[in-house]
C-alpha cells in the first residue's frame, strides 16, 4: 500500500490533517490503534479560539459547530468570594465557542467516513521506520495480518503515549517537562450549567472550573491530589467539594444531578524540540501537552495542523522550503500558549510549597489584575488565542 502522507493516531489532530489535505488533493491514510468508539470515549475540554473555528470551516465540518456551539464573549475569574468577568469579546474583539472536544472529533469521523477516506482502527503494533530518508514506511498489526504502508512523509498525530515520537533517536530530540503536583477530578453531567460563562475559582481548599458542553451538559472541575483515586468519589462528595470552593450565592445556583464521566487527569507542561525529523512531523499532543487552564490542549493541537497543512501544500505545489518553516512557525506559537498555560495554573492553582509569601502574590496579582484593562487585555488575548503567524 502508498499514500502520500501516513497519519498516524485518529484524535482530533489527525482527523483534522487528514480532512484538510484531501481537501487540497493530498493522499493520506489515517491509522489509529484503538476503535472509533474508544477515541469518542475520552473526555476533553472544548474552547475553542476563531483560528481552530476557521480550519474546520475550511475543513469543511464546521455546519454543527456553527449550529450548536455556544460563542462566549466572556470569562469569568472568582476569588475572595467575588466573581469578576473578564470582558474577552469588548478587550480584543474576539469570542471563543464552546463545543466539545467529542464533537469536534465525531464530525471529523463522519466528514472522513462519508468521503470515503481510508482509515484503520484498531491497528496494533504500529510502528514507523525509515523517516531519516525520502521512503518512510508504516507497520502495523491487524485482525494478526501484517500490512505496511509507504508515504512520503509521516505525520505523528498519535497523542503524548504514542510511538511517533519515541521513535526518534534519544539524542535527535530535546525534551522540556513541568508536571504539576496536583491534578484536576472532573464530573461530566446532564444539568444546567451554573452560569451562562465559564468560572475558573483560586480557592483556598483549590482551584475549581464550572464549565459546560450545552445548555443541559455541565462539565466541572476541582483541584486533587495527585494520589487521590477516583472511586473515591461519590458525585455527593464531589458536588459538596464545589460547593465550598464557590460563593454562597453561585452555590445555592448550582444543579447538581449524577455523572455520566468522572476521570482525575494529571497536568503537566511539555514541549518536544524540534517538530520534525527527516520525514517525520510530530502534530498535537505528539509534540506538546499544556495543563487544561486556559484551554489550549486542542487550538495548539489544530494551529500545528493549519502549519502542516501548509507546509505539505507548498510542497506538492513545488515549494519544499515551505515544509521547513513547520517547526519554527508552530514551535513559536506552542512556547506562546504554554507560557499562558503555565502562568494561569500557577496563578489559580494551590500548591503544596506556596507558602505565605507564595499565597500573598497570587492575590496580589489577582487583585491587580482584575483592577487593570491592560492586564485583563492580556489575559484575554491569549484567552481568545494568539493569531497565527
Ligand atoms: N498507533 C496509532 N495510534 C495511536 C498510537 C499508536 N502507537 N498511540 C496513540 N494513538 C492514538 C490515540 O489512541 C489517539 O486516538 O493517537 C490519537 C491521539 O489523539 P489525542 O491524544 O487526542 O491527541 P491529538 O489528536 O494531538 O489531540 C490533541 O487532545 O489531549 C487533548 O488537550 C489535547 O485537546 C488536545 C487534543
Ligand atoms: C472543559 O470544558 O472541559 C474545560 C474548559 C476550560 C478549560 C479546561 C477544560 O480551561
């Protein structure tokens, strides 16, 4: 078998690459090792900034999006008891829409499906050799037939656990890590969100998100510690454990009702230097992971696709040098949005060696910030997402 591009993991950013170079008359194959059902399984946040919003128009799957997002010209940060809204849409001129990662990704699937683009679920043992030439190959595993794919590139979608980039030399890549000493319990759940805007809460028993899916699917979060299981849980304990890190008037507000997903997810920072190898391009969470605060997982995810996707058009179009600004370009925006990431867990977060003076300047800048247009500019231009450049 041939393709032009070997995409290898069926998240949202090889479903996205995948649609957008078809669109542009670019072979590829998607092979993904779990099944479609899986991959709609996993619960993730779903912000989404104009840029992410404009590529899966010019993907071509934007008609549900446009229809059932819910566009927010605000944000709100609560602290001390107080609730402040951060004015997004009258600081920059720009909204974000919220609609689920799930459904961003189950468009994606439908849109592949009804082309009739080749995808393989369910592959096991997959594997990617010769990247370091012009011939790269795809091997992989299924129903116990071996099958092997060659491309001209390979583009690594296949998420932080993949093999894309374990596969490159150790001394070819440099690895920058934060990991964060708490996590986030979240709690999916068919009840009115508390607020028609997202809450992020700076708590002194921890930070906590009131965020949602629809008018009738809330999606909220509290700060945990990282060895705390989740079956320890009941939804009661978790309602109540919101309740105290939310004003009492937000609280009496507040419908509660049972989960229909509740997951603990670890926050960690990393960034993979560089983004290619030879023929081989790491997409997405292959790359970089950002902690969920400020909601960038998925843009960086789809802002690396629009950079690709660039980059393998100019090329088959006769520009190769196009292809060579993929790294610089997402790269630049990836430390952008992880600085913002960083800066926003460190800022709403508690941590366990804070100490006095620690917990003083979190509010301090809190309460500078909530006071000041030109820092709340600043939060809400990222917010809304840097522009591609
Ligand atoms: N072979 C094939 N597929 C693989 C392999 C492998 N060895 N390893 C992982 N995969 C698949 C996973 O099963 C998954 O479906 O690759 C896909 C990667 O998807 P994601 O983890 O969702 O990563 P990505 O598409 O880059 O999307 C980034 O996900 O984690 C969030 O916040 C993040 O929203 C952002 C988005
Ligand atoms: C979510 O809805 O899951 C969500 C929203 C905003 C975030 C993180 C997660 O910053």
């Amino acid at each position: 078998m041939k393709t032009q591009v070997a995409i290898i993991g069926a998240g949202p950013s090889g479903l996205l690459l995948g649609q957008l170079l078809a669109r542009s008359g670019i072979a590829n194959v998607v092979i993904e090792q779990r099944s479609a059902d899986y991959v709609l399984g996993r619960i993730r946040a779903g912000v989404l900034e104009q840029t992410t919003v404009d590529l899966l128009e010019q993907a071509g799957v934007a008609a549900r999006l446009h229809a059932e997002g819910l566009p927010h010209d605000g944000v709100e940060l609560c602290f001390g008891g107080q609730r402040h809204r951060i004015d997004l849409l009258g600081l920059t001129g720009k909204r974000v829409v919220v609609y689920g990662q799930t459904e961003v990704t189950r468009d994606l699937m439908d849109a592949r499906q009804a082309a009739g683009l080749p995808t393989v679920y369910e592959a096991d043992e997959v594997t990617v050799h010769g990247f370091d030439s012009a011939t790269p190959h795809v091997g992989w595993l299924k129903d116990g037939v071996r099958h092997t794919l060659q491309a001209d590139f390979i583009a690594g979608c296949d998420g932080f656990h993949g093999v894309c980039r374990a596969s490159v030399p150790p001394g070819a890549i440099t690895l920058h890590e934060k990991v964060y000493p708490f996590g986030w319990l979240g709690v999916l759940a068919d009840v009115p969100p508390v607020s028609h805007e997202l809450i992020y809460v700076h708590h002194e028993r921890g930070f906590a998100l009131c965020s949602q899916r629809s008018k009738v699917r809330s999606r909220y979060y509290v700060q945990c510690a990282l060895d705390e299981q989740v079956a320890q849980w009941s939804d009661d304990a978790f309602w109540a454990e919101l309740k105290r890190r939310l004003p009492d008037d937000t609280a009496a507000q507040l419908v509660t009702g049972p989960s229909i997903e509740k997951s603990i997810a670890p926050l960690r920072s990393f960034v993979a230097e560089p983004l290619r190898f030879g023929t081989l391009f790491l997409v997405g969470d292959a790359g970089h992971i950002v902690p969920p605060t400020g909601a960038k997982g998925l843009n960086l995810a789809a802002s690396d696709v629009g950079y690709l996707w660039q980059g393998l058009r100019g090329h088959y179009a006769g520009h190769p040098a196009e292809l060579d600004h993929y790294a610089s370009r997402a790269l630049a925006r990836i430390w952008k949005a992880e600085r913002f990431s960083w800066w926003m867990t460190s800022l709403m977060h508690q941590f366990p060696d804070a100490g006095s003076f620690g917990h003083k300047m979190q509010r301090a800048e809190l309460d500078y910030l909530v006071g000041s247009t030109a820092a709340m500019t600043a939060l809400a231009e990222n917010y809304v997402g840097l522009p591609m450049v």
